[in-house]
C-alpha cells in the first residue's frame, strides 16, 4: 500500500472514529502477549459496552514502515488474525475502526 493510501485510509478512520465515545484502544500484541487477550479483550468491551452504547474500540497493532518487509507483513497478519477472534466474540454493534 502507498503512503498517500494509508495516510487516506488512516484518515477515514479518524472521522469514524469521531462518531463514537468513549473510544477504547486495544493495543494488539502477537509478540509479547497477554494469554487470554482473545477472551479477556472480547470481555473487556462487552462489559464497558453496558454502559458506554455508543462505545467506538480503536484496534492498533504492527505497523508498515516506509519500506514494506516480509516480517513486518507478517507481523500484521498475526495481529489482525487476533484482532478477528476478538470482533468475532463481540456483537457487531459497536464501532470498529481498525488502525493496524
């Protein structure tokens, strides 16, 4: 993906992110992890979602550098297959905007 392309993608998360509050960020780690993150994550938004309706989570995780790598695609791959386990234990309602 080009620069101008993430940047534009990145910007669009922005404004859907503005629809939203509070704003949860969950920081994605494939790395270095948390054992239940899956669960506990997936746990975590449905119980601030109770109070919180209009709840936004903001995803973040492994990002490109300006000269794309195999390890770095890698990485993001990892973090955003964990990120789906999450949003697949959740109900669709919520506002997703994902920044990995």
């Amino acid at each position: 993906m080009r620069k101008s392309c993430r940047c534009q993608h990145f910007l669009e998360e922005v404004e859907r992110a503005k629809k939203h509050f509070p704003l949860l960020c969950i920081q994605i780690r494939s790395i270095r992890t948390w054992v239940s993150q899956v669960e506990g994550n997936a746990n975590i938004i449905k119980k601030l979602a109770e109070e919180f309706p209009n709840l936004g989570i903001i995803f973040d995780g492994w990002s490109r550098m300006e000269v794309a790598d195999s390890h770095s695609e890698l990485m993001i791959t990892k973090d955003r297959d964990i990120m789906n386990q999450i949003i697949a234990l959740i109900p669709p309602k919520y506002g997703l905007i994902e920044i990995i």
